[in-house]
C-alpha cells in the first residue's frame, strides 16, 4: 500500500509539475530533516555504551496500573544519545550543502524556465543556504528536530501503552512517523515546511524506517524488525 501511494505521488508531481520539481521535493526532504532522522536512529545504540541504562519512567506505572508509562526501552541514555549524536552528525553533513546547493543552482538554471514549476531557485537556497547570517538559525533549528525527535518517540511509545500494546510491540504508521511529524510540528514556526514535503515524508518515512529497522535487526544492533 505505501509503495503504492508513493509511486502515486510521483506520477502526480511530475505530471501536475515537473519531474525536477519531484527531485526537489525528494532531496531537501531528507537533507533538512535529517538531524530528526539521525537522532531518532542514534537512540537505537543506547545500549551498547558501557553506562547504565536509566528508564525515563523510573519503573513507575501509570496512575496505580500494572503498565508501566514508557518501560525500560525508553530511556535518558536514549534520548541524551539521540540529541548528541543528531547534532553531531549534523554538523558534519553541513560541509555537503554549498556544493548540492551550486550544483542544483547550476542545474536547474540550464533548462528553460528553470526546469521547475512549483519552486524557484529562491526556494532551494531557503532550504540550503546555512553560510553568513543563516549559520546561526541552521543550528536552532537543527538543535529543535535533535530533541523533538525523541521526544516524539517518546510521545508515541506512551499513545501505543495507553491502547494496550506492549513493550517492543509494532504500531505500522506511529512507529514510524511519530518522531519525524512531531519535530516538523515543534520546528514549524521557524522552519515552515510546504505542505507537499510533509506528505512526501508521511509516505516515504515508514518504507525507509521499515527497510532499515530491517537492516539494523540483523545487523544485531535491534532485537526486533520494527
């Protein structure tokens, strides 16, 4: 069903715009919200430091219940891990965005028109450019989608236990797009996202989350494929 939609909202961009429009939306999608990613992947290593893992929840259960609030999965070693990790990667991937920045700048001012019907060359440099004066925003923002990522992880685990899923239990969509849709809604004052990135990502998100919890489960760094 998702690679259906997603196929279906290629050929619906690239038939109402254009297919470099379709490249855009494709490419700064994940370029700007890749500290979410990041940060949520990074919590997945909590428990291969040599630390004590301490639950968010203290063992406590929610109002005299037998459940537990969060469980011991959920962690401040996770969620400190997902914010240092997310910045910190973050900061090394900036050295990729003047070059993508002139190379689509350059590319896209080859066809006539641009190339582009819903975005302008304008629109790409807001996304991109972090030199000069934008330095400084490019950090808020990057250090907002670090923390609001495991926060709505964190948010989303606490929904599934309150509807009776259990610890390590798969919930197909909150699972997947808590801590991406609650970073683009903490960050969205600032960082105003157009309404077509956000769908891309609502469907994108769970086939890669779903492809690389996959991988990661058998790589030996998750005990479970979801």
């Amino acid at each position: 069903m998702l690679g259906s939609l997603f196929i279906g909202y290629f050929v619906i961009i690239t038939f109402v715009y254009t297919i470099f429009d379709w490249l855009i939306i494709l490419g700064l999608t994940y370029l700007c919200l890749l500290p979410a990613f990041i940060s949520n992947a990074s919590m997945t290593f909590a428990g291969k430091f040599p630390f004590k893992l301490i639950p968010i929840d203290g063992g406590r259960m929610w109002r005299g219940s037998d459940e537990r609030i969060f469980g011991d999965n959920k962690t401040w070693n996770g969620i400190f891990i997902g914010i240092i990790f997310g910045f910190g990667i973050s900061m090394i991937t900036i050295l990729i965005y003047p070059p993508v920045a002139d190379f689509a700048v350059f590319q896209f001012s080859t066809f006539p028109g641009g190339g582009l019907k819903l975005f302008s060359l304008e629109d790409i440099l807001y996304f991109m450019e972090i030199r000069g004066d934008n330095f400084g925003f490019f950090l808020i923002r990057t250090l907002i989608m670090c923390t609001a990522a495991p926060i709505g992880d964190l948010i989303g685990s606490f929904g599934k236990r309150r509807f009776g899923k259990g610890e390590g239990s798969q919930v197909l969509m909150v699972d997947q797009l808590d801590f991406i849709l609650f970073s683009i809604l903490i960050v969205y004052p600032i960082f105003p996202l157009h309404i077509l990135f956000i769908i891309f990502v609502s469907i994108s998100t769970p086939l890669v989350a779903i492809f690389g919890n996959v991988v990661a489960y058998y790589g030996g760094v998750k005990d479970v494929p979801w």
